[in-house]
C-alpha cells in the first residue's frame, strides 16, 4: 500500500510539474501576440511581470516533474539492478509492441532532432532583427551545441538513474520550457535558452538506442537501429524546414523555438506508449511489471554467476586495430558534425545573401530532405543485409559527392542547390543513423559504452569548431566550407576502409574472447 501510495504521488507530482511548466510558457505568449505590428519583432522590449512569473513556474515546473519521476532509495536500486543483464532472444519474432515503440521512438527521435536543425533558419531573422553582425548571432547555435555535449554527459547518468523511459519524459518537459526562447527580446538571453535548449536534447539519441538495444531482438537490433536513428534525422530536418517555410514568412524566426510547445507536449503525452526498461523495474522491486514487459518485448533477465563469468572473459583489444577503428569512426563523426551543424547551417543564410526569399531558401530544403527520406529505409537494407562496414563506407562517400557537388555549384555561381544539398542530407543522414551502432557493434564490452559514447561527442565537436569559425570572424564561402569538409571526410573513407570489420551476423561475445 505505502509502495502504491508513493507511486501515485509521484505520478501527480509529474503531472503538477508539466501543467506548471505548460502554464509558464503559456504566460509569453501574450508578448508574441502584441509584437504583430511589428512583424513578431520583439528586440529591446522590456519582459513584463507574466514572463518573469513563467519563468519561475518553469524552473519549480521542471524540478517537481523531476522529483515525481526521480525513484526512491536509489543507491540501493543500483546496487540491486547491477548484475542484471536483460536481453531478447536471438531468433525472437517482431510483435506489435516492438514496432510500436520503434513507431514511437521515430517521433522522439523527429522532435529531438528538429530542434538544432532549426538553427540555421533562425540565423538570418535574428541578424535583421537584433541588427549584430552574423558571427555575433552564431554564439546561439555555438552555445546550443555546447548544450547537447553537456547533455550528452549528463543524460547518460540521467538515464541510469532515471530509467530510460523516465529520461525522455524528463527531456519532453525541458523541451516545453525552453520553447520560451521565442518569446526572448534579447540576444543574451536566446543564447542562455537555445543552451538549455541543447541540453535537453543531447540525451534523446543515445537513451533511445539503449532502450532499443535492450527491447529488440539480437538478429533484428542492426537494421531497426538503423532505421529509427535514420527516420528520426530525415524526419526532424524535413520537419525543421517544413515549419520555417510555411510559418516563418508569417511568423517569423521566433515561431521555430515556439514550437517547442506542442511538440513536447506530444512527446509526453506518447511517453504512455514507451516502455520502461525491465532493468530499471526489477531494480525497483516491481517484478509483475518487469516481467509484464518482458513477455510482451519476449526478452529474459539474467543474474549471479553466469553474468559474471560473462565479464570475466571480456577484456579490451589493444593495438593499432582498436586505435585504428575508434579514430576512423571519430573522423566521421567529425566529419558528420562539420557538415550538419556548419554547412547545412550556413546554407539558409547563405542562399538568402545569393537572393533567395527565405520562404524559398526553406522550400528547396524541405524538398532536398524529401528527396532523401527514401534513402533511410535503403541505409538500414544495406546495413542488415549486405554489409555493416561498406553501408557507412557508401554514406561516407555520398557525403563526398555532395560536397564536391556543392563545390562545383558554388564555382558554376548559378544552378539549383537541390540536388547538391539532396546528396548532403542523404550521406550525412545516413552516416549518423550507421555510425552509432556500428560503432556499438566494433568494441569489446568493456570500452563499449566509452567507444560509442566518444563517438558520439565527436559528431557535436564537429559542429562547436564550425561555429567557432564564424564566432571568430572567420567567413568562409559555401565552395570553401565544402573543400574544407572535404578533407576529414576522405580521410574518415580511407581509414573505415583500411580498419573497419564487418559486424553483420556477428556474435558480439566474439570481441571479448
């Protein structure tokens, strides 16, 4: 009874904070709304006693839906859940509960993703209306980014603490809050919220492939990681440039960071759909449950000694081979930062300066990222049934194209970006929707988590030193970004061709012998 009492409590606690937080975006929306006149442009505008108010329900918002969701007696709970392995069958078949939480974890991944992928859209309709010159407004995407490498470090703890399902609930409301960076009347001010901004969504992308890698089953866990990381990329770019050309000529900049509002709420009210991890309710004493969601996902749980002597024969490889690998794989995601997080945000601003509306700057790159979405289904058909190694070989080399594309489009000086930025968002989408899991399948158990976790650092990293270039004042042409990006990006191609192994078929226990 005590334990189902304090369950409940926790669940109103969740339910108080998000209304709370929900009501403090709400109070800035009264300050949007009087900016019509003045086509949305709230530059120098004093934040009145509401939005002070919001603010603070924001914070005591997020804090109370954190402590509903935050379990009791947690070292005890790590102590209980550390020698629990919980894993699905190999030959397990795929059943609804499997495709809904890839379904769900899609839409995630969407919302996730589409938030930096705004950054460039905003980066125009910000230098006009705060009137800084453009390396003063990239401090915005710079310290966005700074955000996801923090978050990337925190929610992995959050994670462990947390459970899996309770992280992304916690993400989805910081998404809501930080929604308010729409509402901002100055510069210092965006550039604090688009860092939270960040670190809510640093997390999503590795929280979501170890509840995946933890739900599907091994000889279906290759493609369906594949495919949801590649669905959410595609999906949250064409989603970003969807919203800015259609709302943005009406709207303006802001209504990008606004949106933040219903689409976090969406992801909370879909986190009834995801499902907690079976580690994290066993930790918790919540055996039924646990089991409950391990019949429907036909996954099992080990304990005590065969888990153990499972980790006494692991070790790390050493050598070149592992140097080798880790810095191939560090290279393109290098590489993959440099391209995502620079040129394709430079890209928008860029077409603008070359006479392009910004409604039609946004709809040639909402058709680009249509062009690609196909491709994401024929990444993960590669991936599962041809070749690991050579599926993110080929999306390395496609990313070449497109930047050699690109090249020639800026030296031609005329043509349609299209096609170029098609082939750009087809290789870089398939590069991160691959590199991760292979990454995760290349390592022995014991740098595993590290490896990948570098790996994932590094695609950010990419996108911090792109957007220390235009901080500096360094301006770089799209034809000299391109040359630029090249370098990394052949050099990655060369090093996962040189040490890359496949991992399609492979028993993972393998590494650890």
């Amino acid at each position: 009874m005590k334990s189902t009492l304090s369950d409940r409590q926790a669940i109103w606690a969740f339910v108080l904070g998000c209304v709370a937080v929900t009501i403090g975006v709400v109070a800035h929306l009264p300050m949007f709304a009087m900016a019509r006149a003045m086509n949305y442009r709230l530059a120098g505008m004093p934040m009145d006693a509401p939005m002070l108010v919001g603010m603070g329900l924001i914070v005591a918002g997020t804090l109370v839906a954190a402590w509903g969701l935050l379990p009791r007696d947690v070292a005890a709970q790590r102590a209980a859940a550390a020698d629990i392995v919980v894993a699905a069958p190999e030959d397990a078949a795929l059943s609804p509960a499997h495709w809904r939480l890839m379904a769900v974890l899609v839409v995630a991944l969407v919302i996730d993703v589409m938030k930096p992928a705004s950054l460039g859209f905003t980066v125009p309709g910000m230098v006009a209306e705060y009137g800084v010159p453009k390396k003063t407004v990239s401090l915005v995407p710079f310290f966005a980014l700074a955000g996801t490498v923090t978050g990337s470090v925190l929610w992995g703890w959050v994670a462990d603490l947390y459970g899996r399902k309770a992280t992304i609930l916690l993400s989805a409301v910081m998404f809501v809050g930080t929604s308010i960076c729409g509402a901002m009347p100055s510069l210092a001010w965006n550039i604090a919220m688009c860092f939270m901004m960040g670190a809510a969504a640093g997390g999503m992308l590795p929280v979501t492939y170890a509840l995946l890698a933890e739900m599907m089953p091994s000889r279906h866990r290759g493609w369906s990681l594949v495919l949801v990381g590649g669905l959410g990329a595609v999906g949250g770019y064409f989603a970003a440039s969807g919203i800015s050309a259609v709302l943005q000529p009406i709207f303006g900049w802001r209504i990008l960071w606004l949106s933040n509002l219903p689409t976090g709420l969406t992801l909370v009210l879909l986190g009834g759909l995801i499902p907690e991890s079976a580690k994290f309710l066993l930790a918790r004493g919540r055996v039924a449950e646990a089991e409950a969601v391990m019949r429907r996902f036909g996954a099992t749980a080990r304990r005590g000694a065969a888990v153990v002597a499972a980790r006494d024969r692991s070790h790390p490889l050493t050598g070149l081979h592992l140097h080798g690998k880790l810095a191939a794989l560090s290279i393109c995601a290098l590489s993959w930062g440099l391209i995502n997080f620079g040129l394709l945000l430079w890209l928008p601003a860029d077409l603008v300066a070359k006479g392009y509306s910004v409604g039609v700057s946004s709809r040639l790159l909402a058709e680009s990222a249509l062009i690609a979405f196909p491709t994401v289904f024929v990444a993960a058909l590669l991936y599962s049934r041809w070749s690991t190694k050579w599926a993110l070989a080929t999306m390395i080399a496609l990313t070449l194209a497109g930047l050699l594309l690109v090249l020639r489009l800026e030296l031609a000086g005329s043509g349609s970006p299209v096609w170029p930025v098609a082939l750009l968002i087809v290789g870089t989408n398939g590069i991160i929707a691959i590199v991760l899991p292979y990454a995760a399948e290349s390592f022995p158990l014991r740098v595993r988590a590290r490896a990948t976790g570098w790996v994932a650092a590094c695609t950010k990293a990419g996108g911090l030193l792109a957007q220390a270039l235009t901080i500096s004042g360094i301006a770089l042409s799209m034809g000299t970004a391109s040359l630029l990006a090249m370098i990394p990006t052949a050099l990655s191609l060369a090093l996962i061709v040189w040490f890359g192994r496949e991992t399609r078929g492979r028993d993972l226990r393998e590494l650890d012998g």
